[in-house]
C-alpha cells in the first residue's frame, strides 16, 4: 500500500502534508503535489493533514488512475520538503470535479 494525491490537490496545493512527512516523498509540480510510491512507507501521517482531503490510499477503489499520476510525475517533478504558501485562490478551487481534465500541469514546480 502507498498514499496518493488525488485531484482535489490540482490548483489548491496546500502543502500541510509535506511538513509532516518523515520521509519527504513528495513532489511539487506547477499546482499539485504527487507522493512517490517507493519512498512512502504508509504511515499515513499526510491523509488527516490535507485540508482539501486530496490524500488517499491506495487501496481504495478507483484510484488506479492516480497510483500512474503519482508514479510517473514523483519521477519527473523536483522534491519538496517544507511548506510554501498555497495559491492565493486555492479556496474559490477546492472540492470542484473534473480538475484533472480541466487544469492538471505537467510542468515541475519550484521544489526546495
């Protein structure tokens, strides 16, 4: 089992969840984060620390589609381990549907 980010994360990108992570398996891209699978060891400290509740596991159904996200964009996206400030109008995107098609970036973020 691994945790993964889910959609809801795309254009909020609160970021609490990297500051309690023991293993800095996160990775910013230009408006969502993604946790590589293989570094994650489950301990599931990140899910209750997502104020968009965009963190899930994977063994929930139908996230098979956001395991591939995680994987292949931890893989291309620089490493973040402190919080930044989220977007400035990450509340007015937080909880709509459809992000993924509607807004996801491929493009790396800053990191640190």
């Amino acid at each position: 089992m691994t945790y993964v980010v889910t959609d809801n994360c795309i254009k909020c990108k609160y970021m609490d969840c990297v500051e309690v992570c023991p293993v800095d398996c996160f990775y910013e891209g230009d408006n969502m984060l993604v946790i590589h699978p293989d570094e994650c060891i489950d301990c599931g400290v990140c899910e209750p620390e997502c104020p968009a509740d965009a963190i899930k596991p994977d063994t929930e159904p139908g996230l098979e589609k956001w395991l591939e996200v995680n994987t292949e964009y931890a893989d291309k996206w620089p490493n973040i381990t402190a919080k930044k400030e989220p977007p400035a109008d990450a509340k007015q995107f937080d909880g709509e549907t459809g992000k993924f098609e509607k807004y996801f970036s491929p493009e790396p973020g800053e990191g640190n």
